[in-house]
C-alpha cells in the first residue's frame, strides 16, 4: 500500500504599483496565476513565500500576513496540495522568472484570463477582505 499526502505548497498576494503581481504560467495547466510553489523539505512556509516570489517576479517582498490555506483537493489538476496564501508588498517593476513566462501588475477589476487552479477564488477572498470583509465572514467554514 502507498501512503499519499497531499502536497504543500504556498502562493503570495504581492501588492505593488497600485496593484498586484500575477504571472504567465511556462507550464501547464496554462493561465495567470498568483506567484508559488512547493515548499522545499527544511523550509518554512515564510521562507518558500519570499523564495517562489523572487524566483518568479524578481521582487524582493516584504511579508505582511497570512490570508488563508486552502485545501480543496481538486484546486490543482495535477495533484492534491495545501496551499497557505500570503499577503506581501514589493517595489519595483516584476519580471517573470523561473516557472513564470511574463509578470506584470493587474487591478482587481482588470484581471487577466485565465486564472489558474483556484486563484479566481483566492483573488476574490482578497479583494472581499481588502474592502472590509471579516475573516469570519469569509473562511467560516466553507
């Protein structure tokens, strides 16, 4: 019998220039995606947020806090992962990098199409709490 966990991974919200970064995916599933990854074994969640955000955007961000984790098992087509969200700030114009074709700044009501995994969902649990939602009102068990 083969023991399966899911896999962790983190994806960071980096808010700069008015807006936030997203990439251009090199591979698939194709689409824009937030910047992410797996966490590499010995590294905290923090650690792989600052490494995948530099690898693939070039930017050196700040941390500021933990939006949520979510788990959904059918969030990446490829296999099961944990995935905790960041909100992070970052100066300077990105630069896809790494996994990333192109990155480049977007407004929430100009996002581009299509969003990968389940980042439409993540950028809208985003957007909610920047305009005034409650964590309560937005994770309470869903």
């Amino acid at each position: 019998m083969t023991h399966r966990n899911p896999l962790l991974t983190v994806d960071i919200i980096i808010e700069c220039n008015g807006g936030i970064v997203l990439i251009e995916r090199k591979n698939p599933p194709p689409g824009w995606a937030l910047p992410g990854g797996f966490v590499d074994y010995g590294e905290t969640l923090e650690q792989a947020a600052v490494r995948e955000a530099l690898e693939e955007t070039k930017l050196a961000v700040t941390l500021i806090e933990q939006l949520h984790t979510y788990s959904d098992p059918r969030r990446d087509p490829r296999h099961h992962t944990v995935s905790t969200v960041f909100i992070a700030t970052a100066r300077g114009e990105p630069r896809g990098a790494d996994d990333a074709r192109t990155a480049a700044v977007f407004s929430e009501g100009q996002l581009p199409a299509p969003l990968a995994f389940d980042h439409a969902q993540i950028l809208s649990d985003y957007f909610h709490y920047k305009n005034g939602m409650s964590r309560q009102e937005l994770f309470t068990f869903r």
